[in-house]
C-alpha cells in the first residue's frame, strides 16, 4: 500500500459493518493516505467481482459505517472487559459475561424456569368413526376440537351413542400453498442442526467453504431472505449452474419457462448488506463436496428451486356434521399440482390428510364407533442449537420492558448479535461451562445459573442491545457522534462495575472433586465439555484441564455410533453405550493396517488436491486488479 506505483486503495472486504472495521483498520495501522475506493459484493465468482470492479464506489460514502462499527467494538470491549474482569477478581472464578452473551444465557434460563414451573393438564375430546371417515368432535362455543372437563366427554359418549351423523355442510376451497423464502444465515443453521444435528459453528463452516473454496453458494453472513431487483436477471445463469445431478429436472423445468419475480423472494427494501444466500452462476462437481458440504449444498438448491417454482395448489374439503345436537367436522386434501414440493420429492400417498369419501349435504351416515380421545397439556421445548439461534433473532419476548420502540429495533436488526457472530457466542457459552448439552438439549449449568444471579440486570436482557443499535444506526446515518456514544459506555461500565464491588452475593463451587490439580494441588472441577467430561483446575491463573472422557469421531464397529474415549495414558480405551470396549492402543493398530490399503476414495481426494494445486489463487481478483485504472 506504500508502494510509489499505487495510487488508490480498494476494500474488497465483506459489504457490512464489521467488514469496513476490518479494512480500515489495516488502513490506519499502516498508516497510508491514498484515495479509497469501495467494492460492494454479494458473492466472490469471477463474473460477480469484474462486474464490481466496474462501479466501485468512493471509500468516503463508508466513513459514518466505519464509525459506527469503532463505536460498537470500543462499546462491547470497554463494557464486557470490565464487567467480566470484576465478576471474575471478585470471586476467584472464570465469569465472563457481555452485552449478548448474557442476555442469551438468561433467554436460556427463563425457558428452564417456564418448563419446572409448567403444570401439565390432561384434555379429551371424541372422535366418531364411520366407514373409514374420522369426524372429530368440536365445541360449539369456542370451536376447540378438546376440553379439559373429562365430565362433560364422558357423558356425551352416552348421549351419542348410536346416534347417526348428518352432513350439513361440504365446503370446497381451492388453496396455494408457497414455498418457504431463500435462506439467511440463521435459517440455514436451524434447518441443519434440526436435519443433521450440525452446531451453528460447523454450519457457517460448511457455508464459509461452499462460498470461498467452491464458490458454489453466496456470501453466507447474511440475515436477508431475499434477493435484489438487479440480480434477476442472473437467476437464468444460475439456474444453469445447477442443472446438474438430483437438480438438473427442476432446473431444466424452471428455465423452459418465464421466471416470474415477485415479492415474495425479490424486495430491495429488505436487503441490506448482502441478499439471501442462492447458487451462484458457477457450476460445481458434486463429487468435489464432502458429505456435509453436499448436505449444505442440497438445501440451498432446493430452497432456491422451490422458491422460483410454481405454488402447491390442493383442494381443501371441510365436512360440518350433526350427531345429535352436537358439531363434528372432517377435513381432506385434493391435490391438484404439486408445483414447488416435486423439488423435495412430494409423493401424494405420504399425505397426513385423511382421503375423504363423497358425500352430500343431507346425507346419513351410521357410526360404527365412538372413541375418548385425551392427551396432555406440553410444556414448552428446552432450546436446541436450531431453535436459540431463532429466539437470538427474535428476543423482544425476554425483554424486561415494553418498549415498543426497542423491540422494533431489535426486530430491525436482527436481534442479539449478527448472522456472522452468533454461533460463536453460542460456542463460548459451551467452552465457559455456562450451558452444557443432553442430547440435543441445551440446559443451563450451575455455573451459568450463579453467573446470572450476580451479573447487572441491565446485562441479562436484550433491551440494552436494542438501546445500542439505535444509537449506532445513528452514527451509520451521521446523526450521532462516535465520541459521544463511547462516552456514554465507559460511564456505564464505571457504574456496572461499583454494582458488582457492592454486591453481597457469593459464588459456590458445586462441582468441586477430590481430584488435586497436578499443577498447583487445588481441588479440580467437574464439567461437562461440548464434546466430553473434562477436570478443570478452579484457579483461573492455573488454568489447568484434563479430558476424562471424550466423544470422538471414530466409529463403533458393532453399531456404528460415535465412541467415547477414556481414562489416561496407556490404560485409555475406548467405549460404546452398546457394550463395545477396545484399548487404544489396539484401535490404533487396527486403524494402520487398514490405512495400508488406499481407497477409491483417497485416490480422488489426492487428484483433486493435485488440481487445486495447479490453479491459479484469485484468478478473478487478479485479473480485475490488472484491468483497474484510476
């Protein structure tokens, strides 16, 4: 950049708030002052940067960004540094706490508390069988299809018995059923830990590939679910690009007939830095994807598919029945086209709707049975990694106050934390302790629970996020100095800091052991790692962990589930919940030998690395570069 042959430097970082701080930093810590010049894209193909290159913007548009993202990191920093490093001196324990990573802990513990507090109540209801068809009863004040006055059922029973059903009303409507919109970040991540069982973390992994390596998919950081006007015209190139494989049908369908653009995917007002993430015009080698990129891969395409594909449209029948002077109704589903769901495969048998018979109004019919139906009042799901991305999206409902404006500006921008950063919070919560997995449950540790009971109130709820993105939406649109919003933090971190100094509250260990740490002799912690049972020296400074036991990739031979390695040093074996035990040292023989015959498989991992090898890096970037004139 010092260079005497440069002339104007260009920001190729990511189009956001965050990837401005990263360029401009690198900027002033070198110290240059040449004209600046801003590259804004979506997606890193050769077509996409050339085209950039040929309307680059003037860097200048981009100072009040800039000094909105300083203001955010100075904030965070100045607030999460101080606020962590007095929970953490005052009581002798590693307590981090900040402004996101602490209201999402407490989202966690108020969904904890609702689920020990839930009573769970029994409800009935009847259905009415006849010939094949279910008729469900339903009130005929409040319309419900169960009651809790078990009673009231039971009597009904009697009253109905051997009563014929008389239809009263056939009711047909032709409805549309429309595709899902295209993935953000965020979406994407829920569909993956809920289909797959991948962590937010290995999902913006997968993406990070797919994007930069493969260049087969969108930047993947976005929290738009939909595309912009200008890039209409190059769904034909990318339809194209994906006609391949599974897809090359829906593809092929797609691009025989006009693409009709509509609001419901195309919207300029709702995207922001970046459009939802869609295929972009490259075609890709299937067999160049791993198994999980292939994963990832094959739900963008197909959400993408089915957006741009014609609606489902079915014919919905509504039965309203008499038994006695009581309301029974049925419905059943017609399809008509299948339109967007042939993409995932749609096969009419696999309906839930029940196919129901041809009747008229007037018609009678006799009852064969009649059945007490009842279940039980559930209480609300403990999170998962899918469903506390959604409440970090949406977490106006955990908000201390009713501030309808702070809610509206949480919603604006997108919750706690950013597409890009939230994974990683996620992640801390599980290294720090403060969350631990069961399964696919997320529960709250003792750890976590105390760091709540002593950590600020202001910290523990989202508001003070929103508090801070409408004032830094401020300063991005140039109504609000930097410098004042800065100043403003570190006179709130002085305070929070005197809260924590003044507060009688006390910290327990409570999963102390009889374990000496090897290092300094204090008792060592229990605690459950993301990936397996770990000790951990309870002082800070130590900071020494051992792994007891860990959930490894390696697969059971017998029933094939991941296996769990134990113990320490020679004595380590490996373990399944099956019964399956096999030393270490065994394992690791077993595996050479088998490594001694090379698979179809390494034989085309070690070609494609060759290839990658003989390609030129940032061919497009370079090329732009070389084309560029001031």
């Amino acid at each position: 950049m010092l260079r005497k042959d440069v002339s104007a430097i260009v920001i190729a970082t990511d189009a956001g708030r965050e990837g401005e701080l990263v360029a401009r930093w690198i900027i002033e810590k070198v110290g240059v002052k040449k004209p600046i010049k801003r590259l804004w894209i979506s997606s890193v193909t050769d077509k996409a940067i050339k085209e950039g290159f040929k309307s680059l913007k003037d860097g200048h548009l981009y100072d009040n960004l800039y000094a909105s993202a300083i203001a955010r990191s100075e904030a965070d920093w100045i607030v999460g540094m101080n606020a962590t490093r007095a929970l953490t001196t005052k009581h002798n324990a590693s307590l981090s706490c900040g402004r996101v990573q602490t209201p999402t802990l407490a989202m966690i513990a108020k969904r904890e508390d609702e689920i020990k507090q839930f009573k769970s109540k029994p409800f009935f209801g009847i259905s009415a069988i006849s010939h094949g068809l279910k008729l469900t009863w339903q009130d005929s004040k409040s319309k419900d299809v169960k009651t809790f006055d078990e009673d009231k059922v039971t009597a009904l029973l009697t009253t109905l018995n051997q009563q014929p059903a008389i239809i009263e009303k056939v009711t047909k409507v032709e409805k549309k059923e429309y595709a899902k919109g295209l993935y953000d970040l965020t979406e994407l991540q829920r569909d993956a830990n809920r289909l797959f069982g991948f962590s937010a973390k290995e999902t913006l992994s997968i993406m990070q590939k797919l994007y930069e390596q493969h260049k087969a998919l969108t930047y993947p950081r976005t929290d738009s679910r939909y595309i912009s006007s200008d890039i209409v015209e190059t769904l034909p190139d990318r339809l194209k690009a994906v006609a391949i494989g599974p897809y090359r049908g829906a593809a092929n369908g797609l691009l025989k007939s006009k693409i009709v653009a509509n609001k419901s995917f195309v919207d300029d007002k709702k995207v922001s830095d970046h459009h939802a993430i869609i295929p972009t015009e490259q075609t890709v080698l299937l067999t160049d994807l791993s198994d999980k990129e292939r994963k990832i891969f094959d739900l963008v395409v197909k959400r993408f598919l089915a957006v741009l594909s014609k609606p489902f449209v079915y014919e919905q029948t509504t039965l309203l029945a008499k038994i006695g002077s009581e309301n029974f109704t049925a419905k059943g589903k017609r399809v008509i086209s299948a339109g967007y769901k042939e993409v995932y495969g749609f096969d009419e048998d696999s309906d839930d709707d029940q196919v129901l018979p041809i009747v008229e109004e007037g018609m009678k019919l006799p009852i064969s049975r009649l059945i007490k139906t009842q279940g039980k009042t559930q209480p609300p799901a403990y999170f998962n990694e899918g469903t506390l991305l959604s409440a970090m999206e949406n977490p106006a409902r955990f908000m201390n106050s009713s501030d309808k404006e702070i809610a509206k500006t949480l919603s604006q921008t997108g919750g706690l934390g950013t597409v890009a950063t939230r994974a990683d919070i996620i992640e801390k919560l599980f290294n720090g302790f403060m969350i631990e997995k069961r399964g696919q449950e997320i529960h709250l540790t003792s750890k976590g629970r105390q760091l709540l009971e002593l950590a600020p109130a202001d910290l523990k709820s989202p508001e003070l996020t929103g508090q801070w993105e409408q004032k830094l939406s401020d300063i991005a649109n140039g109504k609000l100095k930097r410098q004042v919003f800065v100043g403003q933090m570190r006179e709130y971190a002085v305070a929070i800091v005197e809260e924590i100094k003044g507060s009688d509250a006390k910290y327990k260990h409570d999963n102390l052991t009889t374990t000496k740490c090897p290092e300094c002799g204090k008792p060592m912690l229990a605690v459950n790692g993301k990936r397996g049972k770990m000790l951990v020296c309870q002082d800070r400074e130590c900071g020494t962990r051992k792994t007891v036991s860990q959930v490894t990739n390696s697969r059971c031979p017998n029933c094939h589930k991941k296996l769990e390695l134990r113990g320490e040093g020679e004595g380590r074996i490996f373990a399944c919940t099956c019964g399956y035990r096999e030393k270490l040292s065994n394992f690791n023989k077993r595996r050479q030998e088998q490594k001694k015959q090379g698979s179809k498989r390494d034989v085309q991992k070690y070609l494609r690395e060759q290839e990658k090898q003989a390609e030129p890096l940032n061919s497009a970037f370079a090329d732009a570069f070389a084309n560029l004139k001031f």
